[in-house]
C-alpha cells in the first residue's frame, strides 16, 4: 500500500507540472510600423493590450517595436503616430511568438475643437464669436517664459500695463481683449479646465498659477460671453486647458538667463485603468533691473526683482468614453520688488 501510494502521488505532481509550465508560459510579440508607401514610421507610439496586461513603446528608427514576457497567447495593439490615422491590429501568438505589422494611413483633415465659447464641445468654425486656439505645440514652440507673454501672439490681446508679469505687480495685470483697453480689473474672464483664475477682489490675474508644461492647449474667445459666464466675461473668455495622462509620462523645460534669471517647469502623470494622477510644478526668480534711467536715479530705486513657485497635484477618474471628474490641490507664492524699497509686495494661496 505505502508504495502505491507514492506512485499515485508522483503521478499527479508529473500531471501537474506540465499545468504550471503552461500557466506562466509568455509570448514575445515584435513586428514593423510602416505608412502607404511602405516607409518605416519612426516614433510610434504602440500600446498592446492583453486582458488586464497593459504596456506601451516607441518604434526606433527602423520603425521596429518589440513586447517581451507578454502574459498571454492573444490581445491587441494599437498604434498612432503625428500625421496618420490610428490602426489597430489583434494579435495570437500560438507559438509563443508573435509578428504584427501594421500599415497606417494618412489621417483625414479634422476640425479643431473649443469648449470656452458654450462650455460645451463645439466646432472651431461653429463658435458665435472670433476663437484662437493655440495648441500645446504653439506654448512649446513660444520662447516666453510666462502665459502672459505666450498669449501675446492672440491678436487683441492686451495687459494693463505693457510690463509682463515678471515685473509688474498681480493688481496691474487685469487682461482685456478686442482692444477695449486695459484696466486693473479685467474685462476677460481666465479660467483653467473652467475655474476662475480671476481675483474675486480685484480682478486681476496671477498668470504664473498655471505651470507651462502642464498645458494641453489655450482657447481665447473674442467677444462677449457674459451671458455664459456672468459680467466677467464682459470682453471674452481665456482657459487654459491642462494635460490628462494616458501613460507614465514626465516632461521638463528648464533655462537660465542674464540678471540671474533661473526657470524650472515640469508635468509628470500616470494612468492607472480609470483613475490618472498628475504633478505640475514652476519655479522662477531674476534679480531684475532698476527700471530708471542712471541719470535719474535716487536712493528709493531699486531692482525689479520676482521669484514665484507653484504646485499643482490633480486625481482624475474617468466616467465612460468621454466623462471626467478630478480634485486639484494647488500652492502658489510669489514676492517681488517693483522697483522702489516702499513697493514690495508678497502673496501666498
């Protein structure tokens, strides 16, 4: 009996084994990226989904991407690139082993979309007044280093004083479109993803809130829009849009100027299935100038110095295809000289 026994068990642990092997085996899963005119696309973005396995890359220069270790035999991927229209292919990799090659196609003209003018999704061409959207490639591609002097570029465009807000205090920063004139108090409403960033008191704007590398894109709406928005909006509306993740991603921009002028702005942010988290951050100080000519300078002029930090940390959870809800906590200082020892001034929110 005792060695029949030990048979039966050898027997199930032999049975059992083969199980084990199959249950942990993993498939690699390689193939090319090329366009209509079988060219390699380099820098496409694939992500493959396998079940609850999830993973992304890049192609390299030869348009090759590669999966290793993938926990199943079948999934899909899907590929986009700048330029081409998304492609999606399924994949079986009945040998543990996998080849997709995936042809994409040009992508069709597509219409730009703003959501300032009826706080809803319209086209570009369907919003009841004039519309300027700069995309996140026009923020990257402007050598300023505030909001402000980015959204000089938007004809009508205009600030209370011509100083930009390295130098000028927040009170003097009111924003005005469509050339109804400047004044401390704004005649626009400034809003990022739809809260104000006006002063309830003195409708100014403290532009350097919005950390530039988190900025998805900027709508400005010329023309009225208080019937939407309240009296605020009396000459338009400017929101500034932020990133959403889709992926581990980070992003840094840093510079260094004359009179000291350091400068940091960063965005980092996760998916995790419905739920993202994202961090944006921007630190900026200068030493400034005396801002009076030599000839004319007494004992209370001083340089125009500023250094200013913001924080923002945001927690995302999608609702369906297209809904989102997210809280956002913020920290935001800044102290500056404006350019006399009596004008200092110093905020914190």
């Amino acid at each position: 009996m005792p060695k029949c026994h030990a048979i039966f068990i050898c027997a199930i642990f032999a049975a059992a084994f083969p199980l084990a092997r199959l249950s942990a085996q993993t498939a690699l899963v390689e193939g090319t990226v090329r366009d209509s005119a079988a060219a390699v696309v380099a820098n496409a973005s694939v992500t493959l989904q396998a079940g609850s396995y999830d993973a992304s890359t890049l192609t390299d220069i030869s348009g090759h991407f590669t999966f290793s270790s993938v926990p199943a035999q079948s999934g899909a991927i899907e590929v986009r690139a700048p330029g081409f229209a998304p492609a999606q292919r399924s994949w079986t990799a009945a040998t543990a082993h996998a080849v997709v090659d995936i042809l994409l196609e040009p992508a069709t003209a597509s219409e730009q979309v703003t959501v300032s003018a009826t706080r809803t999704a319209v086209r570009l061409s369907e919003t009841p007044g004039s519309t300027v959207l700069l995309s996140q490639e026009d923020v990257i591609a402007s050598p300023a280093l505030r909001v402000d002097d980015v959204l000089r570029q938007v004809p009508g465009f205009s600030l209370f004083r011509r100083s930009d807000s390295r130098t000028a205090n927040a009170s003097n920063q009111g924003v005005s479109l469509r050339g109804l004139g400047g004044t401390a108090a704004s005649r626009a409403l400034v809003l990022e993803d739809g809260f104000p960033l006006v002063d309830a008191f003195g409708g100014w704007v403290y532009w350097d809130r919005v950390p530039r590398e988190s900025i998805s894109s900027v709508e400005v709406f010329r023309g009225g829009a208080s019937n939407l928005y309240g009296s605020d909006a009396l000459g338009g509306v400017v929101q500034f849009l932020t990133r959403h993740p889709e992926r581990p991603a980070f992003t840094l921009e840093t510079s260094y100027g004359n009179e000291q002028t350091p400068d940091l702005s960063f965005w980092t942010g996760t998916r995790i299935q419905q739920w993202d988290l994202s961090l944006a951050s921007e630190l900026f100080r200068t030493n400034g100038f005396i801002l009076v000519p030599t000839s004319q300078r007494g004992s209370v002029d001083a340089p125009a110095n500023s250094r200013d930090a913001s924080l923002e940390l945001t927690i995302g959870h999608r609702i369906g295809d297209k809904g989102r809800v997210f809280a956002r906590g913020s920290f935001y200082t800044e102290f500056r000289h404006n350019g006399t020892a009596i004008q200092t001034n110093d905020t914190r929110m």
